[in-house]
C-alpha cells in the first residue's frame, strides 16, 4: 500500500514521533467506574431478557419461529430479511449489495412494526453491554485502563484503537454516548478536557482542490454552507438556524446531503436520508399534517406548497440541486476528482500532501477520500505530538489520554486548566499552519470540559 515518495522521511518522522506521544497517553490510561459498569451491565442484561420474553409472546415471533426450519436467530440479517420480505411478503424498499432485502436500523425502523422495535431496542441493549461496557471490565487495570493507539492499520494512514477500542464509543445515539461516557472518569481531583478540531476534514479537502466557493466560506465565519443549502433544498428563504424545524433541516442538509456529495453518494440516497429519517416523511406520497412540525403547519404541507408531493418528487428536485452543486457551486471541486482519479488510474497511486502514499486496488471515492482523511487527521497527529512535547517540558501534571477521530482528550489539574487551553489553541490553530505551508484556511478548535471529579457525559462546551 505503501512506496517511495519525496516526502516519505517527513512521513515517517510523525509516525514514528507520534507512536511514542500515543505510548505516553496509553501508559497513563483512562479512569473507569467498575462498579456503575459493572451495575449497568446487569440491568441492560435484565432488560434485555424481558425484552426477548416480551418478543417471544407476541404472534410475529410465533409466526417466524413457525416457518423458520431453524431456531429463530433475530440477529441473523439474513434470517430477519427472509421473513419479513419472503414469508410476510412486505415489499423491499432497499435492497442490500447481494440483491436481498435490507436488515439495517434505518431500513428496519421505518417498517413501523412494533416486534420489529422491540428487536432493535434489543440490539441495542447488547452492543452497549457487550461492545462498549464489558471491555472496560476485561481490560482494566487497578481501576483504569490502557487502550492502544495505532498508526498501522488504517489504509487511509488515519488510526485506530484496541483493547479496549477507545474510538467506537458511541456518538451519534446520545442515549448509548451518555451511558459508555458515564463510566470514564479523570484521577481524582482533575478533569476531562476534549479539544476537537472542527470541520477538519472539508478544510483539509479545500487545501487540495482550492476550490474559490469553498474557500470563500472557510474564511468567512459569517458565512453558513449548510444554511444556504437549506434555503435551496427546502425552499426556505427566511431560514433561521435558532428555530428547531430549521436545525433539523440544516442537520439534514449538512449530514444528509453536503458530506454525503462530498464522499460520493448521490442524490437518491440523499433524498431518502434527509426526507424520511430527517423529515419524518413517509417514502411515497405526502400527505397535510405529516413530517416534522415547522412554524406553520409541517414539513409536508410546506414542501407540498411549493409542488413536492412525494419522495420521487423531492428526488427529481434533488438531481437538478446536486447538478448545480457540481457544476455552479463547486465546480472546482469536482474538476479535481476528476483529475485526482486520472491521476492514479496513470500512475496506480496518489500522493498526500503529508508525504503518504496511497496506492493499491481504490474506488474513486476512495481516491479521493483516502489522502484527505488521512492528512486531516495528520494535523491532529501533529498537534498530539507538540502538546505532548510541551507537556513533558513543562512537567504538567495533566496528562494526555487518548485520541477519538479528530480530537485530543485530556486529563487535567484544574489549576492547568487556563494553560492547557492556551497551549491547545496556539498548536492547533496558530503552529501547525506556520509548520504546514499547504494548510490555506483557517484552523478552529472546540473544547468541552467536565467538573472537577465528573464523568465524561458530563462535559460541556468551553471558551478556548
């Protein structure tokens, strides 16, 4: 996957750097609450036996275990798939790779039968006992423990996590989030501190196509891509961010459109994502009163007054929106995935602007993608690095624990506290970019932190 390159002895010094800045973070590990993990996994197993009960009594279960030839198994896809589409004779709505129905939470949630809920509920229960408590217990140490770092098994060149995997906590279910992070907890007398990059990813990306659009709103801190997405996509001129209808729909233009464009989706999964999981619409004809509540009426008798009648509709609209996305809004942008994939369909590689190289068998999506997500999370590397360096240097007694995506969690003394900050915000967003010439928009840097002794769920939003 790997060769030689002219930049590789700079690749190969943050590597080799950062695999001893991530050995300090696992040797001074991670606080866990063995007794609430261990209380918590008893309930959820509680919970999660009357559940199966509950299924086991009802006459969907009865049916399926009927027709099946073998036990049921409700976490076998493939045995879920054929008898709801097969047996029951519902009709397919999404179609997995293999052409069978599809058996995911979002394709499973809008089916709207109620054992159906009861499994997904159970599904649940198990991943946030099994997956994301039960290794605490099993890999702690005298109360705390050591996850590792690693920089050598992500094809991207970003990193990963084991033992336990501290970067598959949950983030997106602020249910199952809050219930891993209750159990992870600074030393005593300390706090968690999580600086997070923001947007690293789109301002990396920027710096390789240099696209003037995209450009123009990374420096302008006024401005608001996903709001005016919105106005475009749900035909709202007066939009307003501070209402909650229209923070749902900027959610849904930002997570279900821009960075699904951005990643190489395309316009009918967009639709579907953003009408009927957003939205709440249903997948046919929309009706008055559905959808989410807007300031007046909701979301389907406002679509419905400017001629979106129905999800094929609102597809038909989105082609034309993804069309002027493309070739208005960010033409540049696309020119340079045309001309990255070209690139390595010559040469069977690419080149990041951190001196990896990215070769081997790649979609075009990957093309593309690959060198942006590593070096977005290269310059969280750095930053690693650096605090690390000043860190020793400076004898603190915080302490860097881990790194999740694209921030940096710390253990701090709240007498630090001030100067961690500081020394976080001058690296992050004044030093790297002096470092990293390539880096042409402005860097910004989130920072939550918890009380004095408080869990990581109780962390909230700082001034930097």
């Amino acid at each position: 996957m790997t060769s030689i390159h002219p930049l590789t002895i700079d690749a190969y010094n943050l590597f080799h750097k950062g695999i001893l800045a991530f050995a300090r973070a696992e040797r001074a590990g991670i606080r866990v609450d063995l007794d609430y993990v261990t209380r918590k996994s008893e309930e959820l197993t509680n919970k999660i036996a009357s559940l199966e009960e509950d299924l086991r009594d009802t006459k969907f279960y009865k049916k399926w275990n009927k027709m099946t030839e073998k036990e049921v198994n409700y976490n076998s896809s493939t045995q879920l798939s054929n008898f709801l589409y097969k047996e029951l004779g519902i009709k397919i709505k999404k179609e997995t790779a293999s052409g069978k129905g599809a058996t995911d939470k979002e394709t499973l949630q809008k089916l709207n039968i109620p054992e159906i809920d009861i499994i997904l509920e159970i599904r649940k229960l198990k991943k946030n006992r099994d997956t994301y408590l039960k290794p605490f217990i099993r890999e702690q140490v005298n109360g705390y423990v050591h996850p590792f770092f690693n920089l050598n098994t992500v094809v991207t060149f970003r990193s990963s996590s084991s033992n336990p995997n501290f970067q598959n906590i949950p983030k997106r279910d602020v249910e199952s989030m809050q219930l891993v992070r209750r159990a992870i907890y600074p030393r005593l007398g300390h706090q968690l501190l999580e600086a997070d990059y923001n947007s690293i990813e789109v301002k990396i990306a920027a710096c390789y196509h240099k696209d003037p659009t995209m450009l123009k709103y990374l420096h302008n801190p006024k401005s608001d891509m996903h709001g005016d997405m919105v106005k475009q996509i749900f035909m709202i001129d007066d939009f307003d961010k501070t209402l909650p209808s229209h923070k749902i729909l900027r959610d849904a233009a930002k997570n279900g459109f821009v960075f699904p464009e951005f990643y190489g989706d395309y316009y009918k999964n967009c639709a579907v994502s953003m009408a009927c999981v957003w939205g709440q619409l249903p997948q046919g004809g929309w009706k008055e009163g559905q959808g989410i509540p807007m300031v007046e009426g909701t979301l389907a008798d406002h679509m419905i007054s400017h001629g979106i009648k129905s999800l094929k509709h609102f597809e038909n609209h989105l082609e034309k929106i993804e069309k002027d996305f493309w070739e208005n809004r960010f033409p540049v942008y696309a020119t340079w995935k045309d001309r990255w994939w070209t690139l390595y369909t010559k040469k069977g590689y690419v080149d990041s602007l951190t001196g990896f190289r990215c070769g081997g068998v790649m979609r075009k999506n990957d093309v593309t993608n690959y060198s942006i997500q590593g070096s977005a999370f290269h310059c969280l590397l750095w930053a690693f690095i650096e605090i690390d360096r000043i860190m020793q240097e400076e004898k603190w007694d915080s302490r860097i624990i881990g790194q999740i995506h694209d921030a940096i969690i710390l253990d701090v003394h709240p007498d630090e506290l001030e100067h961690v900050k500081q020394v976080i915000h001058r690296v992050t967003c004044e030093d790297l970019p002096k470092a990293w010439k390539w880096i042409i928009v402005p860097l910004e840097i989130e920072m939550d932190c918890s009380p004095v002794d408080k869990s990581w769920a109780e962390k909230k939003k700082i001034e930097n």
